[in-house]
C-alpha cells in the first residue's frame, strides 16, 4: 500500500439481485453493503448461491434482475474485462505457457504499463505473497499451495480496489490451508482492497472475516460478524451451519413470556418466546450444556433431560461428548477438562440455563440443505 | 507419468529387451516388411539401375522440369496445410464448445467423407469444380463471371484440402479438448477483452495440435496422387505424377526411386528446420 493513500478498497452494493437458470432461482432477491476495505464471506453450502454472486459482481455472470454498483457505479452490462476486479479461482488459472513472472506481468501487459514499472510492480507483488524467488519457473514446476499464492500475486498486482476469491482454499490440505488463511488475513491488511471471500468452511469464514454472509438456496439468511452469527443466529439454519449446536424440538406451549417444550415426557423451558405461527425450537451452543450424573445436584440449571452417552471425544483442552436424549435426538456438550469424566452408555442427565437456549422458527429443510 | 515407469530394473527388464518394448515389436516387425524394406529396395535401385552411380540423381536435377515439379508439390502442399487450419481451428473448437450430441454429429460429419474412397471423392470435385459445373453454374446464375477451378492448382488445393481436413481437425481437437477454458474467464478478469484473452491464451495453448496436425497434412499432400492427377492439369502436376510416369510408363525404376528418395531427404530436412519452432516452451500444459 503506497503512503498516504485512504482506503484503496471499493464498497460493494447488491441491491435485490436475481438470477433464474430457466425455473431454477440461483439467486433470489440477494442484498448486501460490503465496506470499502471489508473483508465479507459469503458462506454456504454448495448450490447456495454464493458462487453465483461472486460471478455476478466478477461480470462473468448476468443478472436477471437487481443492480450492482462497484464503489458507487452501476456495471450491470460492464464486460469482465472492464471492470478491474481481481478474481483468484479455486482451480489457481494460471496460464500453463507462461513462466510465473509473465503470469503476474500479464495483468500490467494489458494496461500498457512500462517494462521498468512492470519488473518492480511483479517482484513487489510476488514478494507479497512469499514467492519472489519463483518468476522464472513455470505454473507445472509448482505446488498446488505455490501456484495458488501466484495466482493471488496476479490477481492483486494491477491494484484492484475489490479482490474476489472463489473457494481459493478448497484444493489444498488442511495444515497449508490454515497457514494461508493468516496469510491471506496479512495481505487484505496489508492492501486495504475490499475482499470478497467465497467459502463452504465455516471455520475458514470464522478466522478470516469481518463480516460474514450466510447464503441459503439463493437467499441471504443472515449477515454479521462471527461472534454476532454464533451467539446470535436469527435462523436454525445459521445456527446449525455456524459452529456446534443442539437442537431440541418438542411439543411447544408458549404463555407470552416464555417458552415451554415437552420432550419425551420432559418439560424444558426458555424465558422468551418467537413471533409467527412457526413452532419454535431450542438451540444450544455445546458451551452452554452441562452433563451430570442423574440425581446430582444441578444448582444454577433450570432444564434436565435424561440421555446416554453415545460419544466421548478427548480433545486435550477439554472433552466432547454426543448424547442420545430419550426422544433419540443427539447433543453435543463440550465440558472443561475439570469435573466428571463420563463413558460411553453412562446414564446422565443433560442440564442447560433457559437463559441460554436461543428460540428459533423449525425449518425442516434445514436438515435438507445441512446434510 | 511416474506410473507408467517401471518401479525396478529387475521387473522392467527380461532377458535382452525391456517389456515396454517388446510390446512394440509386432508393430516395428510390420513396419519394417511394409516400409523398411520397399524403402530401402527403392534406394537401392535409384543407385543401381540402369547401372551403379549416381545418374538417376543427375538427371533429376539437370532437368529443370523436375524441380520446378519439386517445388509446385511443396508450394501445393504448403496451401493445402493453409487452408486445412483455417478450415479446421473454427471447426475443432465448436467441437471443444458444443454437448456430446452435437459433437457427435461434427465429428461424423468429418469422418464420413473420410470414409468415401479417394477417387469417388475426386470426382465429386470434378462434378462440382469442372467448368459446367455446380459451382460454375451458380456463378453464372447470380450474374458473375464463371471462374476456372478444374485444371488449376486452386482446383487441386481445394481438392486435397478437403480429403486431408479430418488429419487436421482431429489432433487439434484433442489438444482443444485439454484446455481449460476457465484460463479465459481468469484472462478477462485480469483485463484482457474476449480477442486478447484468445490471442494471449487460447491461441498459444492450442498451437502444439496446429503443428501436429500441419506436419500430417503436410506430409500427407507431398505424397498425393490421386487428386492431383484428376483434378490438376498439367500445369499443376504434383511429383507423385511423375514418378508414376517414370515408373509405370517408361519402367525406369531408378529415376522413380532417386524422385522419391529426393522428396523424402527434402521432407526431413524442411521439418528439422521447423522443429526448434514448434518445439513446446512449456512442458505439460495445464490439462485436466
């Protein structure tokens, strides 16, 4: 980032963007502000439409309908080419008949830069991204993790103000993946350029967002920082998607402040209660449940169930267990390494704070799309 | 690749030759009865008939009417490789772009011709190339001049074009087939409109099947007898004519050997000379 520039990063609108495959609505009213300089996920599972907003704001695809303004211009109908985004690809495209060097020159090449200029801007870009010593060698002689860092090195040397990344990650094994995820955390910080980040990890969205976009059959369900996703989803959907999570359904009562479910001859309750004629659910976050021997005594809890212990996982700072409750439904409790250690087939009893359990509207097609 | 290597020397070799090739050896038996020897007899008599020297080969040169034949079989050949990549690139490519269904329709399109004889071939192009013929007649109908295509080399190259197209578009197909065409989404998105993406990318990818295919059709057209013989006059008399003359009319065997031997030791040279051209700059492109 030259000195004393502002933020070089464009902001991104979507303002209710569509885009139908004959009856199939890949996308369905999407919109969405992206800050200049926001590094946003757009997070979902495949089909979800989060490809297709990348390839919507790239120019590679063309809306049905909606506008698209790229640091305040309209460029629905702008070509690709046009449009000074750069793209980095799951699949790294670089050009195989070119040496890394000209890969990253090509770029400054198409806009007439001067040779001096181009030699400085492709070992600056390279050095970027830790692969300066590379220029002479071709796309063939790299590593999947190399060739990738190229292909960013390309796709930011020509100073775009947006950089859009398609699952960049996704072809990579899981140790080089979470060094290039701080890798790329370093280079939006260091570029200041708005990223857009396309991924069906949550966890890859958690370490490098800002905000985090979580798509669902077309639709948004729901934006918002990480913290504000896992503490705070609106929908079972992100609360299922983002993180661990228990979901415990029943046959609910509601009396205007609080919520009550019977579960398998149980009775649970939550002191809020949702909107709508949706029947509400409970979800909990495995930090919020704790498990106890029946009979124990439970101070602070307000809600016991009875299950068994289906699995029990070390997990060195703590254990993870799944516990099969009586209606045969699964939770999933994380406890810290202090306190009882349970076995498999244990009879416990599963207690949680009403406080904590977030009510949602059930969506059956959730289970759907999760799985 | 590393697959295909033997893992040992002891499980590749067996005895005096390695697996792999002894494999080859039906192949190379054949090869050497069908080409191998006739070649090697047709060296042999262009040195020795009438008598041992070389006087086949002064002939060949001292008589100006051979080499300006020379040079019209590769000018003609030169052509017709040409005019089979212009024809073919657009052609292999909508076979890269198209469903399955279509490009099986292409390609029978390609192949069914192929499968015609050379001389019925040929003459369908007399049909429709002679002066009152079908092209000449619709000339005439849409109020232009008639042009004269039979007895030209304009006739032999469109000719021989036709029947050696499928040697063109096959192996650029393949080479097509393997390039990914998302390198041009990532070529536009680096700034490049559709044409520069094509000539920066697509083109230069797809070159290794240009040179293969050119080098069979070329070689292929030097040879050609047929077509030339029919559709040609004598003005566009291709070398092939005169060996056949040589041989078949007047029985000298060692004037029609020393042509041919000509024509071959010129061939390889032409290609030794194209070969630091097409050699590939980069090894193994990024073909999935």
């Amino acid at each position: 980032m030259k000195p004393g520039q502002e933020s070089k990063g464009a902001a991104i609108d979507l303002e209710s963007i569509s885009k139908a495959y004959g009856g199939f609505k890949a996308l369905d009213g999407v919109s969405l502000r992206i800050e200049p300089g926001e590094f946003m996920t757009l997070l979902g599972p495949s089909g979800s439409g989060k490809t297709t907003t990348l390839n919507v704001v790239a120019g590679f695809t063309d809306l049905t309908s909606g506008k698209l303004l790229v640091g305040g211009r309209n460029v629905v109908g702008v070509p690709a080419h046009k449009r000074n985004i750069g793209v980095v690809f799951q699949h790294y495209a670089l050009f195989p008949h070119m040496s890394v060097g000209r890969n990253v020159a090509y770029p400054l090449t198409l806009r007439g830069v001067d040779q001096a200029e181009r030699k400085a801007r492709v070992a600056r870009a390279l050095d970027m991204v830790k692969m300066g010593d590379f220029a002479h060698r071709y796309p063939s002689e790299l590593s999947g993790g190399q060739q990738q860092r190229v292909a960013l090195a390309r796709a930011i040397v020509f100073d775009p103000p947006l950089l859009l990344m398609d699952e960049p990650l996704g072809a990579l094994d899981k140790k080089l993946r979470e060094w290039l995820q701080l890798e790329i955390k370093r280079i939006h910080r260091e570029l200041g350029t708005t990223f857009v980040y396309v991924t069906h990890d949550q966890e890859e969205a958690l370490v490098l967002s800002d905000r985090i976009a979580v798509f669902n059959r077309g639709r948004i369900e729901q934006v918002g920082t990480g913290r504000e996703l896992y503490d705070e989803p609106t929908t079972l959907f992100v609360g299922r998607f983002i993180g661990d999570s228990t979901v415990l359904r029943g046959e609910a009562r509601s009396d205007g402040v609080s919520t009550a479910l019977r579960i398998a001859g149980e009775t649970v309750t939550a002191p809020r209660r949702i909107a709508g004629e949706a029947s509400p659910v409970m979800l909990l976050r495995p930090e919020k449940l704790a498990i106890r021997r029946p009979g124990q005594d439970a101070a602070g809890t307000s809600n016991r169930l009875p299950g068994t212990i289906a699995e029990a996982i070390y997990l060195g700072s703590g254990s993870k267990y799944e516990v099969r409750l009586a209606d045969g439904s699964m939770a999933i409790v994380r406890t810290p390494l202090t306190g009882d250690s349970f076995g498999l087939g244990d009879k416990v009893e599963l207690c949680f704070d009403g406080a904590d359990a977030k009510l949602l509207a059930d969506d059956s097609s959730a289970d759907a799309t999760l799985t | 690749m590393s697959a295909l290597e033997p893992t040992t020397p002891s499980v590749a070799k067996r005895g005096w030759v390695s697996r792999p090739f002894a494999l080859t050896l039906p192949a190379l038996i054949l090869l050497a009865a069908v080409i191998g020897y006739p070649l090697l007899t047709i060296m042999v008599r262009s040195l020795s008939e009438p008598q041992w020297g070389v006087q086949n080969y002064l002939w060949f040169f001292g008589a100006p009417v051979n080499l300006t034949v020379l040079q019209r079989t590769f000018v003609i050949s030169a052509w017709v490789t040409v005019v089979c990549v212009v024809c073919a690139y657009p052609y292999a490519y909508l076979m890269t772009a198209v469903g399955p269904r279509v490009r099986l329709v292409l390609v029978l399109c390609v192949l069914i011709p192929f499968w015609v004889s050379g001389v019925v071939r040929t003459l369908s192009w007399v049909i429709l190339l002679q002066d009152s013929g079908v092209i000449n007649s619709l000339l005439r109908a849409a109020g232009f001049d008639g042009i004269r295509l039979i007895r030209t080399q304009t006739g032999v190259v469109i000719g021989m074009a036709q029947v050696l197209l499928p040697f063109m578009i096959l192996p650029l197909y393949s080479v097509m087939k393997g390039i990914d065409l998302r390198l041009m989404r990532a070529a536009q998105s680096l700034g490049a409109r559709p044409s520069r993406a094509f000539f920066t990318v697509y083109l230069p990818l797809s070159l290794p099947g240009v040179y293969a295919g050119a080098i069979i059709v070329f070689i292929l057209a030097l040879g050609f007898y047929i077509t030339p013989a029919l559709l040609g006059g004598p003005r566009s008399t291709m070398l092939s004519t005169l060996v056949q003359t040589q041989v078949l009319s007047l029985l000298q065997w060692g004037r029609g050997g020393a042509m041919g031997v000509v024509l071959l030791v010129t061939t390889f040279v032409l290609l030794a000379l194209a070969a630091p051209v097409m050699r590939s700059r980069y090894r193994e492109a990024g073909r999935r």
